[in-house]
C-alpha cells in the first residue's frame, strides 16, 4: 500500500488535477491512499477571510466570492455543468456560508480551522470526481473522523491510540477496494469540531496515515525534481540528494527548509517507512529517498535560508548580568505567545532571540518582554544556515552584509544578516 501526497502547487488548475490523474494511473496496481493539500493559494485567500470576518471588515464577501469563483472556474473546465461535484462543491461552501452569516463569537483560532479546512474538503472532492471520471474507482473520505486531535486549533496534537484504532478498522478494506481520497492539514475533535495540524501540515497527515497503516512508502510529489541542497529560487547550480538520511532530513526542516513539513519525518523513522520526494511534471525520476542512508559524505552544502526574522535583544533593566531566572523568564514569554526560537544566544549583559516575524503575534510579545526588560530589535533579517559547510561558503554568503550574530559548530553554521 502506497500514500500519495500532493500540494497546492501540484493541484491549483485544471491541468494540474488531469496531470495528478495521469501519475495515479501509473499506480493502479497498487493499493494507493491519496492525500491532498487545498488547491494552489488557497490556504492563504482562506486565511484572509477568515482574518476580515472576525474583524468584519467590509471585504468579507469579495474574499469569500474570489475563493468560489477560483473554484468553479476550474469545476467548469473539468467536468459536465451536470456532474454531481457541483451539488458536493455547494453544499461544501453551504458551511461557510452559515458561519459568514453570523457575527463571530467563537476564539479566532478555532474560526480559523472552521473555515480554512475548507480548502482540503473542496480539493479532495474535486480531485475524487476527477479520478471517477477518467476511469478510476476512488474513494472520498473525510480524514476527519480519523485524525483525532485536541482542541488546540491551529497546531492540534494527535491522539494516535485512538486515530491508529480508527484508521486500522476502517482504510485497509477501503483500500482493498478503491483508491482512497482524503484531506491534508485536517483533523476532528471528541465533539467533531474540525482542527488543523499546522500550516503546510499536510505531509505530516500522509505520514500518520502510512504510520497507522504500516505502509510501503510515502511519496509528496512536489514541483522540484526532488530535495536540493538549496532553495532554486534564490540558489544557482544547486544539486539533487538521491538520498539523504532520516536525521539529515529532519535537521533541515528544523533549521527551516520548506520542502517537508517538520513532524512528517519523525513518525516515518519509527515505522521504518521510506518517504520519497518525487517531481509531479516527471513522475518516473527518481527524486530523493529519505530512509536509512548512512554515512552520507556531502560534497556540496545545505543552504537554508529563512527571511522575515526578527532579532531581539532583552537585558535587565537594572543592567545586571542575565541570570538563569531572566533566561527562564524569557523562555516562558516566548513560550506563552507560542513563537519559536530559531537561534538564541546569550552574552553577560544580554540574550539574543531570532524568530520568525508573525503579525498577530509579535506586538503581544514584545509589549510582554518590554514590561520586564530592557528590548532593541531588528526586523527585515535573514536567517541562513548551513549543514557541512566550508568556511568559504560561510564568508562568500554572508559578504557585503551586515552581520548580527553568528554561530558555528563542526557541522553547522548559522549567521543573522541584514541587506
Ligand atoms: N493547505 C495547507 C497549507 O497551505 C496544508 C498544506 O498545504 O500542506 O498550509
Ligand atoms: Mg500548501
């Protein structure tokens, strides 16, 4: 049994979805659970709804219209005005539409996963039909029911004795019978409300669902050939892994590297389940297996580059050295208003914290650091890290840039820049 993982990138028009059925119809020998992200951006234009309707702001209704139309548009070029994905499709946006009608009275967060889970419950259905369509026999199955998570929405923790009692009672004689189609990203509560596991969370959903279900591999078909050694967007001459390492893969996603969502790797390790990163436009390359590999010799470095971060620097205000209850202190802060710490260091009189900038987060933060400490901070920084580098590498990156804090260890180099 396999588990596909497709994208937005790989589903956000009509030729995406007929190509992610060309690549599934590679496979029909297989027993094969497809997992599927909302399609191209609209995880984001989502968002932004949900944004305006919880401060009811007057665009509620053009954002939400742009969603629908981005949806229908693509509907339309795939199947008949009659086929029965547009009464699913409807009555899919009827559940918005009964939230948009009331004024929001419920926490932010678990508006944000009512209302954002959406995009997967569309995508799914549209790429079910599709399938059906062209010949295939597939399943639609809402995930909901089978991810159990709490109710921290937004970032909800699975329970995985009771998803692993639920997905093994039902998918394995499911699968014995058809394709099956499901949601990335989502999750259910004891009281069915929907939860999602964190953004770009749906590599992770692909990796319990193999994990309960002991399968083969797992394979997220991605518009990159397979893992690089840098971003190509912002790297020349990068290079392909053929392979890499279960711990290399998650050091690279700890430090920020995009193309894997960082819980995805870890319950894959345990299960001893290779996850393979493979190109959608060419579906037989190779791409990159992350497994066992060991004592891999990297010839070339990672280079992992995360923007938008911010540096504070908190001291005592009685200019005192920083002590471990400040540290603490500090820690709890950022704790509290749930940011991660991407590098911190700490000198006599001073800490150091580099974060990712996160609107809705960050004013609360600070105003909370302030009430206690002295802050400076910078904005608009780059974070770069580098696995097994040179320090030629280190010096030809960050030449010509301000430097704001460096750390180095055998393996790797990490530097906060400005320009
Ligand atoms: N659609 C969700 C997001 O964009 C989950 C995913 O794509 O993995 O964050
Ligand atoms: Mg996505």
């Amino acid at each position: 049994m396999l588990v596909f993982k497709f994208g937005g990138a790989s589903v956000k028009d009509a030729a995406g979805i007929a190509n992610l059925a060309q690549v599934v119809k590679k496979y029909t020998h297989e027993q094969l659970l497809i997992v599927v992200s909302a399609m191209g951006k609209t995880t984001n234009a989502l968002e932004k709804l949900t944004n305006a309707y919880f401060n009811q702001a007057d665009d509620v209704h053009e954002l939400y219209e742009e969603v629908k139309q981005y949806h229908y548009q693509i509907l339309h070029e795939l199947f008949d005005g009659s086929h029965p994905v547009f009464d699913e499709v409807a009555n899919t946006f009827v559940e918005i539409d009964w939230m948009l009608e009331d004024e929001p009275v419920d926490t932010y967060d678990f508006i944000y996963d009512q209302l954002v889970s959406v995009g997967e419950l569309l995508s799914t259905r549209i790429v079910n039909a599709y399938l059906n369509q062209v010949g295939l026999t597939s399943k639609w199955l809402d995930v909901r029911g089978y991810i159990h998570t709490d109710n921290t929405y937004r970032e909800g923790v699975v329970d995985w004795p009771k998803t692993r009692a639920s997905v093994q009672q039902d998918l394995p004689t499911m699968l014995g019978k058809s394709i099956v189609v499901t949601q990335g990203f989502l999750g259910g509560t004891s009281e069915n409300f929907t939860t999602t596991l964190g953004r770009e969370g749906s590599d992770y959903t692909a990796s319990i669902l193999a994990a309960c279900l002991q399968a083969q591999s797992v394979t997220t078909w991605k518009d990159v050939p397979g893992v690089l050694n840098a971003d190509p967007k912002f790297f020349e001459d990068t290079v392909k892994f053929d392979e890499l390492s279960y711990t290399e893969a998650m050091e690279m996603t700890y430090y920020g590297a995009t193309v894997i969502h960082p819980k995805t790797i870890k319950p894959l390790q345990n299960a001893g389940i290779p996850l393979l990163v493979k190109p959608f436009n060419d579906p037989d390359a190779p791409g990159t297996v992350i497994g066992n590999a060991e004592n891999q010799r990297f010839d070339k470095a990672i280079i992992i580059v995360k923007q938008n971060q911010v540096l504070i620097s908190v001291s005592a205000k009685d200019h005192s050295f920083v002590s471990e209850q400040q540290l603490s202190q500090v820690y709890r802060i950022f704790a509290q208003n749930q940011v991660k710490v991407n590098v911190m260091q700490t000198s006599a009189l001073s800490l150091s914290v580099c974060f990712d900038r996160v609107e809705e987060r960050f004013e609360q933060l600070y105003n909370q650091l302030k009430l206690e400490f002295n802050v400076k901070y910078n904005d608009q920084l780059s974070l770069i890290t580098l696995r097994h580098y040179q320090y030629s590498l280190l010096q030809q990156l960050t030449e010509g840039k301000t430097v704001l804090l460096q750390q180095t260890s055998r393996n790797t180099a990490q530097v906060v820049t400005a320009g």
